[in-house]
C-alpha cells in the first residue's frame, strides 16, 4: 500500500491547528458579537430611546473604540474569512453525489459562508463606511450610498437606510445565511473538538444547535422588522431631545465648575487682608 502524500503548504502543515482556530473563532468572538449585536438592535423593539442608550454606552468608549472594534471584531472576521476561503477552495461540495443531509448541510455551510462574507462587507460599508474618516465618509462613502448609521441618531438613521425593498430583502437574505453558517458551525465545531463524537449524541447536539440558529434567526427578524417600521419623525425628535439635554447638562456641569473655582479665587483674595492685619 502506498504511503499517504504528505501534506504541502503552510496550510496542510498546520490544518489540524488552524481547523481548530478556524472553528473557534467562528464561534469566539465572531458567532458571540454576531448574537450581541443582533439583541442590541432587537431592542428598538423597546423604542427609539432603549436603542440610543445601547448605542451611546457603546459609544461611550471613545477613541477607544476603533481598537475594541478591530482586536475583537474586524480581525477575527478576517482571520475566519480568509482561512475559510483556504478551505473552500481545497474542498469539493459532494451533495450532487450523495443526498445524504449532512452533504446537504456540508454545501449549504460553504454557499452561507460566501454570502456571509459579501454581507458583513456591504453592511459595514452600507451602514459605516467602512472608515472612522470624515474625508472618507463623506466624500467617498456617501456618495457610494455607504456610512448611512449615525450614532447620535442612531434609530431614524438606521430605519432611513432600510427602507429600500430590495435592502430589506439582502439583509433578510443576509442575516438568514449568517445565522445558518452560525448554528450549523457550531454544531461541526463540536464534533472538530470532539464534544460529541457518536451519532447519538450529534443528534442530540443538532436539535440543540437547531434550537439556537432559530432562536438567533428571530431575534435577528425581529430586530429588522423593528428598525424597518420604526416612526423615523418620531425617532428623530427624541434624538434630537436627547442631544439637547445631554448639551444641557455639560453647560451646567462647566457652570458648577466655574462657580466653584470663583468662589476658590474669591476666597483666596479675602485670606490676603486677613494675613496682612496679623502682620
């Protein structure tokens, strides 16, 4: 019998590592902020108020936030992106052979992963334009139809951007194939992992998995459905009221502020007379 080909490239060298990563990273912390960031959009359902205060504590983060975003978002996509591609493009789809579920299913997880791919990029450009840049979004993203999402109007802005039919069915289409690629990932990554390895417990493990990717895939609906039909008149007006009393309410801070460095001074000078009457 002849001996195995040895594995060549930097990728058959090191597959049984990078499976791992691969599959891990899908679920920590792509799948993690993928349900996150779902649940936070889902709470528009609570108003044009819930949603902004999620968006400003995210916000609140400051310049900070471009590190939060790349270290544990951007990156990690694109390291389970490109790795997924690696591994698309050295796998044949086998469901034309054998109309087995799990071939069904092996397919379905390579077809979602490209759609996934080219959402994630459109979203981000659609919704932010990719770059934290003035110049960028408005002389290049704008004009693209990209950076529509603005966190101090977080609610009007986001339902603005979807009001579009064929918007609201690529992100129908999007946000589907993206939960699929989760729930069905996580149940390969248990079996990558060796968390259920008898046909037994995989069956156990797709209902739970089944469960989990319907669960998302509601939240997610929902989130959309919300956003689309949010009152965009009414959401601006308790933006704006927000804006306004968070202005009014550093005016009164710097006002507190001034006062008591003038009481400070006040109280300064009249220690002198004071000092010099002893003397």
């Amino acid at each position: 019998m002849p001996p195995a080909p040895q594995a060549t490239g930097f990728y058959g060298r090191h597959e049984f590592l990078l499976r791992r990563l691969h599959s891990l990273s899908g679920i920590v912390p792509v799948g993690a902020y993928m349900c996150i960031h779902l649940l936070t959009n889902a709470t528009v359902l609570g108003g044009p108020q819930t949603f902004q205060e999620k968006v400003d504590t995210i916000h609140s983060l400051g310049p900070a936030l471009p590190f939060v975003e790349w270290t544990f978002i951007f990156i990690p996509i694109i390291f389970h992106a490109a790795l997924g591609i690696v591994r698309a493009v050295n796998c044949e789809p086998n469901s034309g052979t054998y109309r087995y579920g799990s071939n069904v299913r092996y397919t379905l997880q390579r077809v979602t992963a490209w759609i996934a791919l080219l959402f994630i990029g459109w979203h981000v450009f659609h919704m932010h334009g990719w770059f934290h840049n003035s110049f960028w979004t408005e002389k290049v993203a704008h004009n693209l139809g990209g950076g529509q999402f603005d966190p101090e109007h977080a609610t009007s802005t986001a339902a603005a951007a979807l009001q579009s039919l064929l918007v609201k069915i690529l992100y129908t289409v999007g946000v589907l194939s993206t939960v699929y690629h989760l729930a069905n990932g996580l149940w390969t990554s248990g079996i990558t992992w060796g968390l259920w390895t008898t046909p037994a417990a995989q069956r156990r493990a797709d209902y739970v998995c089944g469960a989990f990717g319907l669960l998302v895939a509601f939240i997610g609906m929902s989130a959309l459905f919300g956003m689309s039909r949010a009152d965009i008149g009414e959401a601006q007006a308790i933006e704006q009221a927000r804006i306004e009393q968070r202005e009014e309410m550093a005016k009164r801070v710097e006002q507190i502020k001034a006062q008591e460095a003038s009481e400070k001074t006040g109280g300064e000078t009249a220690q002198l007379p004071a000092d010099a009457a002893k003397e």
